[in-house]
C-alpha cells in the first residue's frame, strides 16, 4: 500500500492574507483506506488547508497531486469530480428537499429530459444502505437529526464517487451513540479505500479514530505521525507550542512585590458557559490562563468583562463589590478587555487608528464629551510610539494594519482608558515574531507599572514566563491554579492532558 | 513604489451632483437663472430644491439609520401618519404651533416604535420598520377617516408655501435641519459611535457604546424628520391625503443616501452629502422633467441616471481602474 502515491498530496502549500500567512509551506497527504486527523488550536490553518484541497480558495504557492499527478481543484465542482469531498460543519445539505433529493443533489437520474423520481429514489436508497441507514425517502431532510443529516451528506459524497471525504469537525453536535454510529460508517468507508481527513478538538475521539496524525500550528505542519506512536502528551504539546522561538531568559525578578486585591471574582459562573470560579488579580501581577479551546477560557473572561452576564458569583474591583451586567458597566468600574478575534470583535476595520485608539474612552466619557480632534490626535500618537505600532500615521484605517499592529492599536486603545485590570484573549496569536516580542514585553511593563493583568495563551512559555499564577480550565472549568513555584509548561500540559484523558 | 492615491470619499458624490447639473445647464441654458418674484426666489435650481425637500428630509433621517447598518422603510408611511395628525389637528381647530407639535410627537412615537424592535428585540431593520410601512398607512387612513382632510391655516400652509428674506421655507427647513444634525453628530462624540456600530457591532458593545440607546436615538430621528417631511407635504396641499402622502418616496430616501455615498453595510455618516445626494436625485426629476419626456419614459430614464451614477462610484470600478493605471505606471 505505501508504495502507491497517496490519493491526495498537498506539497509546500503557503497562503498569506492581508497581515498574516496563513500556510506556510505546508505538506499534507492523504493515502487510501487512511483516516488521517488534521489537528491544531484555532486559526493554526485547518480550514484554510482544506479550503485550499476542496476548491474553496487558491493557494498561493505549492503543488496539489492526485494519485501523484499534479492537479488544479480550483472550484469546488473541480474538486468534487477529482474525488475531493467535504462535509463541513455546517452540514451544507437541503432541509426543505426529501432525502432522496438530498443524496442525489446535481446527478439526479433523467427520463425524456425530466427528473426520474422514482430511479431517484432508489439510487438513493440504495446509497444510503451502503452506510446501513433506511430512511423515509420523501420526508424533508430537515425533520430529521444533525446526525442524520450529517450520513445523508456523506451518502452524497459517496454516491458521487468521493475518493476523499474531509470530515471537519463532525461530532461537535452529536451524542456518544451517533458518534459511534459515525465512526462505524467512516470505517466502513476506509476500509473500501477511501481517505479519510478527521478534523476535531476531541482527543480521545482521534486516538478512536485515526491512523495517523498531522499536526498544523501558527500555519506551518510542525509534525505527522502515526497515531500510535504519538502520546497524548505530546499532541498537545505539538499543537500549543513551545512558546517563542527566542528563548524567553529574562528571570522575574524574585521580590516581586505583590499589590493590594486589584479585583477579585468569587463563584462566578453560568449555567451551560462556565462553572463557577474563584480568581483573584493582585496589582503589578499577570495571572495566566491555559486550556485548549473549548475549555471555557474565552467564556471566562467574558463572564469577568460583563460580556457575559453571570448567574451566580460576586465580583469586588478596587475593595468595591460591583454588579456587571454588560461591557459598560465593566469598563466604568476600571477594567478591559482585548478580545481573541480581533477582526470580528476588536477593530472597527474602516475608521481611522486614532478613531479606534480614542474610542473606550470616549465612551466612557460619554457621547456627550467629545474628546477634542488634537486630544484624540495627541492620544494616538503617543501609544503608536509607546507601542512601536507601525504606520504612517493615524489617518490610515486600522483594516490595512498587519495583524500585530491591529493588535498593538488594540491595546492602545485599552490603556488609553486608564483602567486597573487588563483581560487579553490571546494577545499574541496570528501575529509575526517581531510584533509577538513587542507584546510580550508590553504586556511585562503593563505588569511592573502597577496593572493587574489576566492573560489567555496557547503560548505556554510566554505564560510561564510573566505570570505570577496560572489557572488551567477543561471541560468549561477550572480544574487547576498552578503557584508561580511549581510552574512550567509541562506542569500546565500534564494538567490539561491528565483532564482530557476521563472526559 | 509606485502608490495609488486613493480619492477622498466626498469627491464621488460630489461630482455626481456636478454632473447632473452641468447636464441640466446644457440642455436648459437658464437652469442656473434666479429671479425675484414678489419678493420670492423662483427658477429650476430653487424649484428642485423646494420640490427636493421632503426627500432631503427624509434622506437626512435615513442617513443615520443607514449608517448603523440598519434601514428605515416606514418613512413614507410616518409622514402620512404625521400629515394625517396635523391636518386633523388643523381641522379641528387647534393652532398651527399645536398642530406641528402633536406631528412631530406622532413621528417620534413612531420612531421609537421602530429603534426598541430594532435595538432591544433585535429584529432585523428591514423586517421592523416593514411593520410600520405596511401598518402606517392604515393608521393614516384611520386618523382622517378615510377623507382627504383639509383646513385653511395660513401660518400653516407657510410652513410649505412662504418665504423668508426672499428663500422659500422648505429650503431654510431643510438646510437648518441638515446644519444641526452636522453639529450635533460633530460636535459629539455620536457621529464617532454611530459609524462604530456601522462598522462592527459586536465591538461596539464591547467598547462600551451604548448600542441599543443609540440604535433606538437613530431611528426616532428618522421618526421626527419624517414627520417633519409630513408636515411640509401636508402644508403644501393644505389637507392631509392618507392613501398618497409619501407614497413609494421610501427608495428615494435610501437612493438619496447612498448617491451621498452612504453604504448600506453601515459606517458612513455625512448630512453635508446626503444634501448631494438629495440635489442630485432632484435635479435628475426636473431635468427629465423639463426635457418634456412622457411621464412613463421618466422613470426608466431616472433609472438609468442612477444606475450609470452608482456604476461609476462602484468600489469595485474604481479599484480596477486604480489598478491599470499601476500597471501601466509600472510598464
């Protein structure tokens, strides 16, 4: 078998888009009867990878091969005749058409120029036994289950001819028996020489599942190998990094003197978000926040922000106890928030720099005090030098910025409000090295100045490096908080690991 | 390196409205003419003016909508609602000052109306304010009772009709609207907001704006300056008409907008251009007009004005243009 090219190799695949490289240089192949798990955190180039495979976006660089010949998927159509298929998250199927119509969507057999529903029928019926489903051919699709819809797009795909079925996280919304049901038919599929490629955040589900691994990290592959042979630990490793690639030396200072309470958040939690927690943020401390994603990370700052409003818990900033019902409320009470997408919510793509710098504290002044244009200009000009954001000047729209400079201004914009505790989503994902060290270090003097900070990375060194604690969530909880003395990376990785083990 | 200087955003609308009147002045060497009747300015450019204002007032309502990435379709009915209001108001012999009061305190009614579903609700604009439009009419219907109501109220009727220092009321009405929205949203920090939520709401609220309040502060404005466009028509005719005041000028105000170079996806906020706009669209009518078209032939060839106008301010033309003009620096 592994003399025979592989149904489908990418070769030295790079995509950049405005700011960030998406894939850089990638390798990826897929061979027959091989059910290959495409791993890695969010925005490490999955999706772009098989957007890329399956026609959806051209590549900039690199070599597609089918059956080691080279080849140009460069619609989905195209791709879908080579043999390339994709059920996608969003399971792309009908619900308002029967089943039959679904499986036999744009190859629907014809008689005399019109549809032939009844061969329709049972074509479809007879895919749909190969993955030993029996449905109701002319219910409409959408009465059925995700789980249900989910086979019926894989049916299409076979029926079509798929060589191979690209399964992007397709066990997000089912239950353990419609997992396994899944499984089974993926099996099956492999078993008869299709390549399988199995996208999903669940571990244990790719340890069930897969032959071998590929592992894709900040748009590069950092590794591929057997299942088998690669240890749970290691996984994680691979897909959260070990941090910078120049080695962060500088030693924190051991008299790190701790501040007075900046703001502590006692119980706070949500029904079906985040279980309750207690978090405490001291002045002139970063407490750092690990897990993969889904962990519940994100959900907890947002609960900390306001964002989110909790049901149960206390929330005390600056000795006060305060009720945060929204953003406003939290951003009055003197804490920020720099959120992990910075497109969808952080810049305003289409105003200026100085407009998105202004912007918090203008609106914690109030519509009614406008911050003077010079005041506003003055403000932007000192955090672009402070922050070494580099532009021209601050008329430019901050939507031309690379990655690291909208996140620079991001952050300027959150210091220019003055507040007492710092919340950053994964400040230093998606952005150049150069950028990443600006960060860092701005994030270090934030903390020596005074500020409590709460920071989310996958960047584990970086964590271990400027945090005084690190809580560690799984599973939509805290399940450890780490002392600045028993702190490292393998401390945080055995955590998150020694949990995603007994889910 | 070669670098593309891109135009600044009023250049396009702004020539547009050039345009058009340059074409006017071609084919009507008087166009541009002014004359002092009885102490009144009359020729084509006041005339589209005055016949250009309660459009431009509902423009300048729209304006804001359209800049929070919502729309309004309920104006042509809030100024029927607001014309029915005033006229019964008249008729029953309240004063014109009273008569413009409960006008304008129906059109807010209205507006606010559409900013909580909209901004507390979260329904979707189009799908909000199509209530309204829809249900407006019935409610115009309702206040006159079916009748074209009419009074006799001469400071009323001024309203439409009268001049001051030689400039006839709906155009001082109109620029005195437009001069204060200007410095309101400019000399707040509201302009700022508005365009933020335009550009991306979720962020928005994370900034910490007050995105429902200003949502719904959006959407009354429109309320009120349609009413206020109600007011005028109403004046105008001296009686209220429910089945016709306002009747299809909901594209007019969205079209007038967006030749002012809004952009329906939000973020755009210019009551300056949006007077463009409102000039421009009203010069296309009387132009057509004046050339002595038949009336059926008027709305293609308007439709045709717009759409060669809105082509040329394409993004996308203009990108292709910037585009080969590199490449041919660059050859």
């Amino acid at each position: 078998m592994s003399d025979a090219p592989p149904l489908l190799e990418a070769r030295g695949i790079t995509k950049a888009y405005p700011g960030t490289v998406a894939l850089d240089d990638v390798n990826f192949a897929v061979r027959a009867g091989e059910i290959h798990a495409l791993m890695g955190e969010n925005g490490a180039g999955k999706s772009t990878l098989i957007k890329i495979l399956t026609g959806a976006v051209r590549r900039d660089f690199g070599a597609i091969l089918i059956d080691g010949r080279p080849a140009e998927p460069d619609s989905t159509p195209r791709a879908q005749q080579a043999g390339i298929w994709a059920v996608h998250q969003e399971v792309m199927v009908l619900p308002n058409l029967s089943v039959a119509e679904n499986v036999m969507l744009g190859c629907q057999p014809r008689r005399f120029g019109l549809v032939d529903r009844r061969k329709t029928r049972r074509l479809a019926n007879q895919a749909l036994a190969e993955l030993g489903l029996s449905l109701d051919m002319d219910r409409e699709l959408g009465s059925f289950p995700v789980a249900i819809r989910q086979l019926v797009a894989i049916a299409r795909a076979v029926r079509a001819n798929a060589r191979v079925l690209v399964l992007d996280e397709p066990t997000a919304s089912l239950d353990a028996p419609e997992v396994e049901r899944l499984f089974d038919v993926v099996r099956a599929l492999a078993s008869r020489g299709t390549g399988i490629v199995f996208i999903t955040h669940f571990l244990d589900q790719v340890y069930a599942l897969s032959d071998r691994i590929t592992v894709l990290r900040n748009g590069k592959a950092v590794g591929s190998s057997r299942t088998q042979e690669l240890p749970q630990v290691d996984l994680i490793h691979m897909m959260i990094g070990k941090g910078l690639e120049q080695a962060i030396e500088r030693e924190r200072p051991a008299n790190a003197k701790k501040g007075n309470v900046a703001a502590s958040f006692v119980g706070l939690g949500k029904t079906g978000l985040v279980e309750p927690f207690d978090i405490t943020l001291h002045a002139g401390e970063a407490v750092g926040a690990a897990g993969l994603l889904g962990s519940g990370r994100t959900e907890t700052a947002m609960l900390m922000f306001g964002a989110e409003r909790a049901d149960t818990g206390s929330v005390e900033i600056d000795g006060k106890p305060r009720r945060l019902r929204s953003p406003r409320d939290a951003i009055r009470a003197g804490l920020a928030f720099s959120p992990e997408d910075r497109k969808a919510d952080g810049i305003f793509g289409d105003l200026s720099i100085r407009d998105n710098i202004a912007i918090v504290l203008q609106s914690k002044r109030g519509w009614a005090r406008k911050l003077s244009r010079r005041k506003q200009q003055r403000l932007a000009d000192e955090y672009i030098a402070r922050l070494n954001v580099k532009t021209p000047d601050a008329d430019k729209p901050i939507g031309q910025l690379s990655g690291g400079n909208q996140q620079k201004a991001l952050l300027a914009r959150w210091l220019a409000s003055d507040p007492k505790v710092l919340i950053l989503d994964e400040p230093t994902r998606g952005i150049d090295v150069g950028a990443h060290a600006d960060i860092v270090k701005a994030i270090e003097e934030l903390r020596d100045s005074g500020l409590a900070l709460y920071v989310i990375s996958s960047e584990l060194e970086e964590l271990v490096a400027y945090s005084e604690r690190v809580s560690v969530m799984r599973d939509r909880r805290q399940v450890a908080l780490l002392e600045r003395d028993e702190l490292s990376v393998d401390r945080i990785v055995a955590a998150i690991a020694a949990s995603s083990g007994d889910r | 390196m070669i670098k593309a200087r891109s135009l600044p955003g009023w250049a396009p609308p702004v020539a547009a409205m050039l345009v058009v009147l340059l074409i006017n002045t071609v084919l009507f060497p008087s166009f541009f003419q002014l004359r002092l009747v009885d102490g009144r300015l009359t020729g084509s450019l006041v005339d589209v003016l005055i016949r250009g204002a309660p459009v431009a007032l509902l423009a300048l309502g729209m304006a804001g909508v359209i800049a929070t990435r919502g729309i309004d379709l309920s104006v042509g009915a809030v100024m029927a609602i607001a014309g029915a209001v005033a006229a019964n108001a008249l008729a029953g012999g309240a004063s014109w000052t009273s008569a413009i009061v409960y006008a304008l305190a129906a059109g807010l009614a209205c507006g606010l109306w559409n900013g909580m579903l909209v901004g507390f609700l979260k329904l979707q604009p189009i799908v909000a304010t199509l209530v309204l439009m829809v249900a407006g009419r019935g409610i115009a219907q309702l206040i006159t009772g079916g009748q074209i109501t009419t009074f006799d109220d001469a400071p009323f009727a001024a309203l439409a009709g009268g001049t001051l220092l030689t400039i006839p009321a709906p155009i001082l009405i109109v620029a005195t609207i437009a001069v204060l929205l200007t410095l309101l949203v400019r000399s707040t920090a509201l302009g700022l907001m508005v365009e933020a939520i335009g550009v991306n709401p979720r962020a928005a609220e994370l900034v910490g704006i007050n995105t429902r309040s200003i949502v719904v502060a959006v959407y009354a404005l429109s309320g009120v300056t349609a009413a206020l466009a109600g007011i005028i028509a109403t004046a105008d005719i001296k009686g209220a008409d429910a089945n016709n005041a306002g009747l299809w000028l909901e594209p007019d105000a969205i079209l007038v907008v967006v030749l002012g170079g809004g952009s329906l996806l939000g973020g755009r906020l210019s009551y300056g251009l949006t007077i463009v706009g409102a000039i421009t669209l009203q010069a296309i009518k009387t132009g057509i007009l004046l050339a002595g078209f038949p009336p059926q032939m008027g709305l293609i060839l308007m439709a045709v004005m717009v759409s060669i106008l809105l082509v040329v301010q394409a993004p996308a033309l203009q990108q292709w243009l910037q585009h080969r003009a590199l490449r041919r620096a660059a050859s």
